[in-house]
C-alpha cells in the first residue's frame, strides 16, 4: 500500500469510530418509577429543560410512550415528567402535563429515543379518565383507567 492509502485508510477507521461511538439504539427506557414523575405546578412551571424535539406520544394501557430527539449519544440523559397539581374541571378531567431533559451527554449526534412513564400517579378521583395536555404536542392524550 502506498502511504496515500494508508493514511485514507486510518482516516476512514478513525471516522467508523466517532460514528459509533455516539451512536444510540435506542431501546426505550422505563422511566415509570414515580421518582421520575412529579405533581408539583412549581416544578411544571419552573423547571428548566435542556432542549429537545418531541417525535411522538402516546397512550397505551397504563403508560406514556413518548420518542424524543437530542444532541447526544456518549452518555445518559435523564427525563422527567411534570404534571400541574390542579385538574382542569371539564369532561373528562385535563390535567397539564410537560417534559424535562437532563442532558449532561457531551456529544453531539442526533439521538432518537423512546421513554415510558407510568401514568397512575395522573388517576382522579371521581372519574375513570382524564385528558392529559401535553406540552409541545398538538395530539390528544387520553388515559383511561
């Protein structure tokens, strides 16, 4: 091989390497432990977020399945959900829901991952659903109970 070839060689290799080293494949991650979720208007209001874009949500039995995309990829991000403490009086009840990232991931790539929240913490009583508004999303969230 010529040393033109060589170093185009160890170029490409060094390239395979950053590509897959921020790499995600994306698995979805159970965030459903209530230490992930908080009823709290101060924490829905006040809370900062690192900044990301919300792909999709949706209700499916008992969680909240949202896919997310951030800069990232190296390290591990952690995301909250935050809901406002007073349930809006309407049929059915609608409570305001939003997202928190913790992104402390020094790497840059584009990362698509999916979350899930355990939704019984959002249970009313007096009704058997609510409608959950979430931030960032025009689509409708209904949880039946």
């Amino acid at each position: 091989m010529t040393t033109g070839r060589i170093k185009n060689f160890i170029g490409l290799i060094g390239m395979f390497l950053l590509l897959f080293a921020c790499s995600n494949d994306d698995e979805g991650k159970d965030m459903g432990d209530h230490a992930s979720i908080f009823i709290d208007s101060n924490i829905y209001h006040e809370a900062e977020s690192d900044d990301f874009h919300l792909e999709e949500a949706r209700i499916t039995g008992d969680s909240l399945e949202v896919r997310i995309r951030y800069g990232g990829g190296c390290g591990e991000v952690k995301l909250r959900l935050a809901g406002m403490e007073e349930v809006l009086d309407s049929d059915p009840p609608r409570r305001k829901i939003r997202l928190l990232l913790e992104d402390n991931d020094p790497c840059e790539a584009f990362v698509a991952e999916t979350f899930y929240f355990k939704l019984s913490a959002f249970q009313t009583a007096g009704s058997s659903r609510i409608g959950l508004l979430l931030s960032d999303w025009d689509g409708s969230l209904l949880y039946e109970y």
